[in-house]
C-alpha cells in the first residue's frame, strides 16, 4: 500500500511539471510529501543505564537515544530519529522501553532487522522487537501508564551495585505503606518534581504505590498516568524517612501540600530505579514483550 501512495505522489509530481512548474519544484514536492509516506515503528527495548547520561541525546554524553539513532541510520543507509516514551537520567534502567522512528522502508518489522541491530549495539541496550504501527501512533503521547521499581538492597551485594541503592538500616515497611497510600489522596506533586522544569503541569494521576519485601531486598513499586523530572527517587527518599522515623505519616501528606520541592527528602541514587512498563490503549499498540515479574 505504501509503495502505491508513493507512486500516486511521484505521478502528481510528474502531473505538475507537465503543467508548467519547474523540475526543481516537481522535486521539492516529492520529498517533501514522501516524509508522510514513511512507515512508522514501535521499537521494544531494555537498557543498563549506568553508563549513559540517560535516555535523552545530551552535548559530548553518551545517551542511549543517539545510540539507537546511530544504529537504525547505520543499518537503513539513511537519517533516522527516535522518540522515546520518556526521559530517563544518567544512570537509570529500563528493563522495558518503547520509542517510535519512522523510515522509508517497509520491512523492518522481522528478525533479521532485529538482530542486525542487536550486533550493532553493546551489550548494555537489548532490542527485543520492531513492530509495524500506524502512522499517527506516538510513544511518548499515546501512553497512557508508565510503571516504575525501586530497589533497595540491605545485605552488601557486590553483583547488585549497578541495580539497587545499599542501605543496611532498619526501615519500618508497614509505615512505609501506609504513606504511600496518601499519594492517591493527591494530583499535584511539585514537591517531588525537579526544580525550574518545562512542563505546563505537575499534576500526575497514581494508580499503585508499594513497597514489596523479599529477604533481604525491598522493592518500591509506583504506576501513574505521568511522572515528573526525579518524582520517583524523591518520593523513595521521602518514604524512606518516614520507614525511619523521621517523618510521621501526617509529615509525609502535609510534605505534599506544601509544593514546595525543600520540604521532601533527598532523591536517592538513580543505580536503583528501573522503569518497568509502558501501557498503551490496544488500538495504539500492544506489547508483544512478557514482563519479567522478577524485577
């Protein structure tokens, strides 16, 4: 079908220049409406953040959204853009990612394509699978949950130094919990947001917030419709003062009211947090990756 509308709008090119417009017109007119002929892709992945400055393209850093458009410009032999689902910073994870690009050719949705990129990349970004989705589909604007864990680890581990935050004192989770059910209680989070953001709302709807203990490691898990510039490792830090002592549980709600970024804990370190999922209506598309319930 594509190669039929690209065809239709080389004719109408062609039509054009038979009506009096000059060559160079015909063919401005051509690439510029072949642009909206491009088939667009979802593209399912996972990252170690450790070493990157996070997802998004940063001056003389290393990101993983310049390293995915190096990769697909290398192997389609022409210029491609990614964007992602979100911004993630230096040295966060995602063991399950979407971004979208668009590209001239038509068959990039197979195994093959796949694995050329896999060989292409390093092994700290995994491709899991390209698929096919229409042209108006939107990553980033067509999501409508993202899911996010935390770990926290109490026994030194040396092989958990990338993916959890050590810290060995004794946090009280049942008062944890208890906080977190007063985020369901709010929408606007400005008290966990980065200071001096560009977006137009702090307002973020939280679906689930918990803390799950296994042994020696605890797990914070928050699903919301959005999440602010650091929301997430602010909220960990803040709930960790509460599983302190610190803060009582009416502290952490009146932390809240305040909107006021000072009155919240410190972000704990990024080596911890993982974004987990992104969910999107089944019209837009539908994740074909099972979600590793261990993380």
């Amino acid at each position: 079908m594509l190669k039929v509308v690209k065809c239709y709008v080389w004719t109408r090119a062609v039509k054009i220049n038979k009506i009096g417009h000059s060559v160079k017109e015909c063919i401005l007119f051509y690439f510029k409406n072949r642009l909206i002929l491009k088939q667009r892709y979802f593209i399912e992945l996972a990252y170690n953040g450790t070493r990157f400055h996070g997802w998004q393209i940063q001056p003389k850093s290393k990101s993983i959204q310049e390293e995915l458009q190096r990769a697909l410009s290398t192997i389609c032999r022409e210029h491609i853009a990614v964007t992602g689902a979100g911004r993630t910073d230096t040295g966060v994870h995602a063991s399950y990612y979407v971004a979208h690009f668009d590209s001239e050719k038509e068959q990039l949705d197979d195994a093959q394509f796949v694995y050329k990129m896999n060989r292409f990349l390093g092994m700290d970004i995994a491709i899991f699978n390209i698929v096919k989705v229409d042209r108006e589909a939107h990553a980033r604007f067509g999501a409508i949950s993202r899911t996010y864990h935390y770990f926290i680890t109490q026994q030194k581990d040396p092989f958990a130094l990338e993916t959890a935050w050590y810290n060995s004192r004794s946090l009280n989770v049942d008062r944890m919990n208890e906080a977190c059910r007063i985020l369901f209680d709010f929408e606007d989070f400005t008290s966990f947001s980065k200071l001096h953001t560009d977006v137009k709302t702090n307002n973020c709807k939280i679906y689930q917030a918990e803390w799950i203990r296994n042994g020696q490691q605890l797990k914070f898990v928050v699903k919301a419709d959005r999440f602010l510039r650091n929301m997430v490792r602010a909220i960990v830090g803040t709930l960790v003062e509460v599983g302190l002592g610190k803060l009582t549980i009416d502290d952490f709600r009146r932390v809240i009211e305040t909107q006021d970024r000072g009155a919240a804990g410190v972000s704990v370190p990024a080596c911890g947090l993982f974004l987990t999922d992104i969910e999107y209506p089944e019209a837009v598309f539908k994740r074909t990756v099972i979600p590793d319930q261990s993380n």
